[in-house]
C-alpha cells in the first residue's frame, strides 16, 4: 500500500521541527512495516492541535489531495493520536477521508481505523479525550507551580523590572539540571536612579494628586518614561511620554512594597481563529483581577513604599458624589459630535452647569499643544437654545434639554457641535439594503452559519445607524491661545 504521512508540532520556537519530525516518521513506520510504504508527506510546523484540519496548511493540503480520484496514495498513517487530533476531531476527519476511500491508520489501533468496530469507536473517543485532559493538565500544574514559587519562595519568574528597580544575578538556578547548564536566578534591586522618582510619585499621590497631574509634572519636567529609560527592555514600546494608564499601574503595583507579584496580567493572542496563531490581531497584555494575582507572603526585595502608604495610595481616588451632594446629569449625553474631528462630546461640569467638551483626543496627563485646533465647549443650555432657534417650530413644546433630547432620539437625529456653530444632522442607514435589512446584517447571517458549522464563535456586526458622511471632520489647524485652557472665560460656558 502507498502512505501518506501526516505529523504536527505546536510551536517552533520549543521545538525541534527535524527531530520531532524523525521519531514521529519513525513511530509510523513500525505501525505499516511490512504492509507498505510511505510516498508522500505532510507535516504542519507551529499548529496547535485544536486547530481544525482545515485550518492547518498541510493537514488542508492532505485532505485535498485524498479528494482527487488520482491520488498518488492508498491511506493515511500517523506516528501519534496527539500528533494529529484533539477531542472529537479524529472521527469528523477519519469519516470524511473513508468518503474518498482514504483509511487511516493509527499506532494506538495497530492499524487502520475501522469505524464499524465498536471497540475503535471508544477507542478515538478515549484518545480525543486525554488529548484535551493533556493540555489541561500541564496548564494546571504549571500555572500551580508558579504560583507556589512566588507565593512561598519569592521567586522571580521573569519578566522586565518594574521601572524603580534592576534585574541583578541572584545564585544557581534551584534545578539542579537547569544549574549544571549555567542557569542563574535573578533578583530585584533599587535603582538609585530611578527609585526617588517612584518614590516621589507614591507621595503626591498621598497629597491627593490626581494619576494625570502626576503624570503631566513628569512629563514637564523631562522625566524619561519608563519605556525611555530602559529602551534594551522595551523595545515595543515606542511612546517617549508618561501617560495616566502607566501611571495608575504603577502606583496599583504590590511589588514596590517589597513583595513578588505574579499574574497579574495575561497576554490575549486576539485569534480570530481560536489556536490559529495566523490569524493573531497581534498579541495585547490583558488585566486580570485582583483577587486573581498572587503574592508573596514576605518581602523579597527591599521596598520604596511602605504597605501602610500603598494601601493609603490605593483609596486615594475622585469624589463618587459631588461636594455639594447634588447628582450630575448630562441629557444631552450621546446626542452630540464634534463638528472638528468627529468624536462625540463628553459631559463636563461647567459653573455648576451641564456642559460638553471635545479636547480632540487631548488628555490632562499631557500639556496641550500650542498648535492643535480649537477645543470644543459648549454649556448645555447654550446648545438647547441654539438648537430651538434653529429649528424654529419642529421643537414646538420642547421647553427643556430632556424634551429635546427625547425629540432628537425618537428621530434619529443628532447635535453637530463647532466651536462656534451648532447644527443637527441626521442619521442614515448605509446605502445598500436588502430585503428592508442592511447589507451588513445580511452578511452577518452568512458568517454566522459559516461559523457555526465550523464550530467557531463569531462576534456580531454593528447594524444599527451611522452618521451620514459630512464635509467636517477634517484637522484644521488653528493657532490657540498659550493659556492652559483657551476657552475657561468663553461666554457660551456661562
């Protein structure tokens, strides 16, 4: 008989893909040895085992070939069940290669697969099962060592240094093995240059500064951020400036009490095909919650912050309610766009009014530039009277912003707001339709059905209204004034 020889490896980075190849060639060879002879092979280098044949370049390449009646092959051997399948996926491919006349022959069966033998059926069964039981073992007990060796030795498990600190050798590694292969430990050290600045920030955030006022004043002052300083060790980052988010994860990070840390984040592959690392979005680190990450019990290097003013830093935070008791309610909310660059207006208190803004993707943490246009203010009051003007006796009856909102809302209208100029604007479907339904809803039932029956999971299409395509949005540079915020004394803000 003429084999076809399938095998896999996971990663190429662990692995071997040569001497994985050779014994798993070797393991198939002994199941056909003296019943025929391999003529032709297929191996997928870097695809997990979850993956669906068809996902998988070679196992895809094999199945169509064993669809063409001239073949240059009689059936399809493999040196290992894992190698191959996953759960149930050894029967849907088995079954679909014995409609083209293909068999398949397997070490663990000591031969080929014979569907009508009830005892082969349980045997696939029971492989596709331990082939998942496997993945989960290992994930379990090594997610449970690790959390053993920094919850009871203070080890650390790798990673950059948090900025305030420098990796230093710390003696063998404790595997013997790993020692014998010059393996060394590593531990947390201050860094004289960078620890006062953590140091400082702890601090102020004590005096009850905001995280983007204490990133703005470093960013003021010239303080390198940490992707700055330690550029060797973060060559991924490419901001050059502090922001909030860098800020707020530093001073909600137990390790500058002198405590390992571990889990505190995992990284999301974003596979738009789960185990397919092709079609990876690009890898993103993900938070995981707290009561998820794991620390040691005792201090494993010397601390810049005591754990009294740590956990005094973590309930520094903005007011939940107003000084004066009152509930702030922005009606308006949703309604309005910026006429500059299209983003939609937050909420924002304005002398003990409701009012809206749009700082063009401007942050506090950060000075604002001295070139960029003109920030967008508006008081909610000051809209609602404009808006009234203009629409003269459509808004008949509308004495208020919620009987406006609710106007606006129920005809699928919105606000444009420019920084001197107010005008609505309707909402549109897309062009196409079908049927009374989107295009895109359309589309959407056709890749759900696509989905379901490659048992995959598909998030929904947006299929509610858009704005209609308008001439605004386009960057106009403006020259602002110098002062911090331009528009503070701005007579609409009254």
């Amino acid at each position: 008989m003429r084999f076809a020889f399938y095998g896999r490896i996971s990663t190429v980075e662990y692995q071997d893909p040569v001497s994985s190849r050779a014994w798993q060639v070797e393991a198939a060879g002994r199941v056909i040895a003296g019943r025929g002879r391999t003529v032709v092979e297929f191996f997928d280098a870097g695809a997990s085992r979850s993956l669906p044949w068809a996902r998988r370049p070679q196992a895809a390449a094999l199945l169509a070939a064993a669809e063409d009646p001239d073949r240059g092959f009689d059936a399809v051997v493999v040196g290992e069940f894992e190698r191959a399948f996953a759960g149930g996926e050894a029967q849907v491919v088995i079954a679909l290669l014995a409609s083209f006349g293909v068999a398949v022959w397997l070490p663990e069966a000591r031969g080929p697969v014979d569907f009508g033998r009830s005892e082969h059926q349980a045997l696939l069964m029971m492989l596709g099962h331990q082939a998942e039981r496997e993945v989960l073992r290992n994930r379990f007990r090594t997610s449970a060592a690790m959390a053993a060796q920094v919850r009871e030795q203070g080890r650390n498990l790798g990673g950059r240094p948090p900025y305030g600190y420098r990796l230093v050798d710390a003696g063998p590694h404790p595997k013997a093995m790993h020692a014998a292969w010059d393996r060394r430990r590593h531990r947390l050290e201050v860094d004289p240059v960078t620890a006062g600045i953590v140091q400082w920030m702890f601090a102020s955030r004590l005096e009850g500064m905001s995280a983007a006022g204490i990133a703005r004043l470093l960013n003021e002052r010239g303080v390198p951020s940490p992707g700055m300083y330690d550029q060797a060790r973060n060559r991924h980052r490419h901001g050059t400036v502090w922001t909030l988010r860098t800020v707020a994860a530093m001073l909600a990070n137990p390790r500058y009490t002198g405590r390992q840390v571990w889990n505190r984040q995992f990284t999301d592959h974003r596979e738009a095909v789960p185990g397919d690392k092709r079609s990876s979005r690009g890898p993103v680190r993900v938070w995981n919650p707290r009561s998820d990450w794991v620390i040691s019990s005792e201090a494993t290097h010397a601390g810049l912050v005591s754990d009294a003013d740590f956990l005094a830093a973590q309930q520094v935070t903005v007011l939940a309610m107003p000084e004066d008791g009152r509930v702030h309610r922005y009606q308006l909310t949703g309604l309005l766009v910026c006429g500059v660059c299209g983003r939609r207006l937050e909420g924002h208190w304005v002398n003990r009014r409701p009012g809206y803004r749009c700082r063009h993707g401007h942050t506090s943490a950060q000075p604002a530039e001295a070139d960029g246009p003109r920030w967008v203010y508006w008081s909610q009051a000051r809209i609602v009277e404009q808006v009234l003007t203009a629409c003269g006796t459509e808004l008949t009856g509308c004495a208020d912003a919620g009987q406006v909102a609710a106007h606006l809302r129920a005809r699928d209208r919105l606000i444009v707001c420019g920084p001197d100029t107010v005008t609505l604007e309707d909402l549109a479907q897309d062009d196409g339709e079908s049927n009374g339904r989107p295009v895109e809803a359309e589309r959407h039932d056709e890749l759900v059905e696509e989905a379901l029956g490659n048992g995959q999971l598909i998030l929904p299409l947006p299929t509610g209204p858009t704005r209609k395509k308008s001439g605004f949005g386009q960057w106009i540079p403006q020259r602002r004034p110098g002062k911090r915020n331009p528009h503070r004394d701005d007579p609409k803000c009254e």
